[in-house]
C-alpha cells in the first residue's frame, strides 16, 4: 500500500512539473519551418514544383502552413517541423 502511495504521489509530481514547463514554453512562429502534406505522387509539374517547395523551403509557420492547405490535392494531414539551425 505504502508502494502504491508513493507511485500516485510521485507520479502527482512529474505530471505537475511537465504541465507548468509546457505551460512556459512557446512555439516560433517565424521563420524555419517545413508543413508538409501526405498527398498522393503528383502527376503534374505544377504539383511536382509545390511539392518540392513544401519539403526544401522554410518559411513562417503561417505561411508554410497555407502553402500546405493550398497545394494540399487529396491529402487528408499535414505535418508541420520546425527547422532548428
């Protein structure tokens, strides 16, 4: 029993210490980032070049992201990285 405490309380902690260093955090929004979609092989020039645009070129996550939605075909998610240097 005394086990089983010391597991709920100690886990009360590491939950606690995750949450308020997540809580500090804060996501880069300019610059460095890849949004990428899992859209099927483009048959097309025109989809081959935004492909290849999405996967080399960084840009603001805004931006990345649109780029994504815009050149997105069939797809059904896209992925969003940050680009540490």
């Amino acid at each position: 029993m005394k086990g089983i405490l010391t597991f709920v309380i100690g886990c009360f902690f590491i939950f606690s210490a995750s949450t308020s260093m997540a809580a500090n955090a804060k996501t880069i929004m300019d610059g460095q980032w890849l949004c990428t979609t899992n859209a099927s092989s483009a048959t097309n020039d025109t989809d081959k070049n935004a492909d290849k645009s999405m996967a080399n070129n960084q840009q603001s996550a805004v931006a990345a992201f649109a780029f994504a939605t815009q050149n997105c075909r069939d797809c059904t998610k896209i992925t969003c990285e940050f680009q540490s240097k």
